[in-house]
C-alpha cells in the first residue's frame, strides 16, 4: 500500500519542485528579518537563541511539516461526501492502515524531494553551526513520534466527518492550535507562563515545538533527561489518541449509512 502511494505521489511531482524553489526565499527573507531585529535588540540571543539558531527555527518548522503533514482529515470528509465510505469498508484492509500507509509514502516523497533538497540549500545559504551528529540523531528519533501523533490527530479529526459530513471547520480550528501553540508561528518562550501552562497540557508542542529546539541544538535540550522526557509524553499522547480512535471508531461506524455504490 506504500508502494502504490508512492508511486501516485511521485507521478504529480511539480508540487515537491515548487516548494524547493520557494522555500529558500523564505529561508532568505528571514534572514535580513531576523538581523534588523537582532541588530535592533543590541544583543547576541533572544529568549536562549542566538541569531543563527532563530532564523533556522523558522526553517525546521518547515523541516517538521515536511515529515509529519498528511491529508487525513480531509480525506475522511471527502470518502464521506463522495460516498466511498462504503467501497473503502469492504476492502480487505482496514481503513486505518490505508490511511497509514497514503500518510507514509506521502512523508517519503516529501522528506525525498523536498527535505533533503532543502537541508542542503539552506546549508549552503547559512551553516547549521549550532548543529551537532548528536542533536540531530535525537531529532530523526523524535520526529517518526511526531509524525504518528500527527496522523493520529488528524484520523481523529477525520472521522468526526461521520457526523458533521464536512469537517473543514474543525480542520481549521486544527490547523489555527497547531500554529499558534504548536510554536510554529512563534517559540513558545515567548508566551506568557499562563499559556506555557495550556500548552504544556496539549500534544501540538510535541509535534513542532519541541523537534524544532533539538533540531536546533538549544541549550535546554542538551541534557538527556529532556529528550527522554520528550519521547515518553509523545508516546503518552499517540497511547491516548490511538486507544480514543479505536473507542469512537467503534460507535461511530455503527452511524455509517451507504446507499447505491
């Protein structure tokens, strides 16, 4: 099922090329950013980040998006709308590891043709000199939890379709969280402590933000405990969203209609 994704995504590849060629304007723009505000600031680090290790922030974000986005959510909605529901529930696989495996070979495509392209462009334009083998081992180990919890997230979400037929607004509300308290719009250092509360108590940081801080080797991920501390509450997180799937999954399938097909 991999396999069969994949060579769908790799037919439709001008998707992946655009995104090479606009994600080092980005990279680009947040660099002369990034200096007038530090220049501004008079001084070497904001919030434990020194001016390098800022602007590359705002690039991993686009780093984790590329190995945890899929279209679950969505998709659920649409086999809802169009109908094929009913023809995807008499396969003889689960729709659960149909979508897996579409979310699987659509990372591998994108860690493939866009991620590697980019790490070595973006190197090329300003060194990772903050980077270390050590944090980015620690990265590749926490972003495959990343990109589970976030497949999780959106079948979860996905099949709330089955009651709101169109699920777009919860989608965006989604969508809204994840930028806001995931830290991809801003570093979460930023926030006020009541806030750093809720987001703490949320899954959205171990998507982002804290794969974007040990990509990025800052000072407060060095010590082992954090990164081991990182990992236990992502699997904490994918525990409880897979068992609250197979819970409603159970109730809701009972709701399923299909006529014709």
């Amino acid at each position: 099922m991999i396999l069969l994704n994949l060579k769908v995504f790799l037919a439709y590849p001008r998707g992946f090329l655009i995104s090479i060629v606009i994600h080092p304007f980005m990279l680009i723009l947040n660099i002369y950013l990034f200096h007038s505000i530090y220049a501004y600031n008079g001084s070497s680090h904001i919030k434990g980040y020194d001016l390098t290790q800022m602007i590359w922030y705002y690039a991993v974000g686009t780093f984790v998006w590329i190995f945890t986005f899929n279209f679950t959510d969505r998709r659920m909605s649409n086999y809802i709308l169009s109908g094929d529901i009913g023809p995807l529930l008499l396969r003889p696989v689960s729709l659960f590891r149909f979508e897996l495996a579409n979310a699987i070979a659509l990372r591998t495509a994108g860690v493939l043709f866009e991620f590697i392209p980019d790490m070595i462009i973006y190197s090329l334009i300003l060194p990772p000199t903050f980077m270390t083998l050590a944090s980015f081992g620690k990265f590749l180990s926490i972003i495959a939890p990343a990109f589970i919890l976030h497949f999780l997230m959106n079948y979860l979400i996905g099949m709330t379709a089955i009651l709101t037929h169109n699920n777009e607004g919860i989608h965006r509300l989604k969508y809204a969280l994840l930028q806001l308290l995931g830290g991809t719009l801003i570093p979460l250092e930023f926030f006020p402590e009541w806030l750093r509360h809720i987001c703490d108590a949320l899954p959205f940081q171990y998507i982002f933000y804290e794969p974007i801080r040990i990509f990025i080797n800052h000072p407060d991920t060095a010590p082992l405990g954090i990164w081991l501390h990182v990992l236990l509450m992502q699997l904490l997180w994918i525990a409880i969203f897979y068992a609250a799937i197979r819970i409603i999954w159970a109730v809701l399938i009972k709701k399923v209609v299909v006529a014709g097909g």
